[in-house]
C-alpha cells in the first residue's frame, strides 16, 4: 500500500498526513501501525530527509519495520513523499 502526502505549506512534520491515510487503510484491513514490517519512503529530495525522519521516528520508532528511503520523482507535481508499507499479521 502506498500513500502521498499533498503539498501543504508550513512545518512538515506537522503536515504529513500520510500516516493518517495509512492508518485508515490499515484498519479497514484489520490491521493496525504495529504490524508494519517494512516500510519504503520515497522523498523527492534528499533534503526533505531532516524533516522526514523525526516524523518516521515518533511514528516507527517502538515498530522498527525494516526500511529503505528513496529519493526520486513522485508522479504528480508538488507531491514530496510517498509512504508505502506491508503489513503482517502476528499469528
């Protein structure tokens, strides 16, 4: 599952609401933050990555999905990051 955040000026960590849309698809599935397992952020620019990270780290912090940041290109102007995470179910 992947999730962008729009281009919302102002404090980023204050802004990125991708957690938030995150989160609703993972409890529609029954699952909830604590079962990420891996997680991919694709920022598009190593700069965002100072704002980035304290966000990642109050959110994945106790979680410790494994996890890869990419910088690249989003397809839609003025996105600047993608959050895309895979769930698993503890049995």
């Amino acid at each position: 599952m992947g999730q962008i955040s729009i281009k919302i000026p102002g404090h980023f960590s204050a802004k990125i609401n991708s957690f938030a849309s995150i989160e609703a698809v993972l409890d529609k599935a029954g699952f909830v933050l604590s079962d990420v397992v891996r997680a991919v952020y694709y920022l598009t620019a190593d700069g965002l990555a100072p704002e980035v990270i304290p966000v990642l780290k109050e959110k994945f912090d106790a979680i410790r999905p494994a996890a890869t940041m990419v910088v690249c290109g989003l397809p839609k102007p003025g996105l600047k990051v993608e959050i895309e995470v895979t769930a698993l179910k503890s049995s």
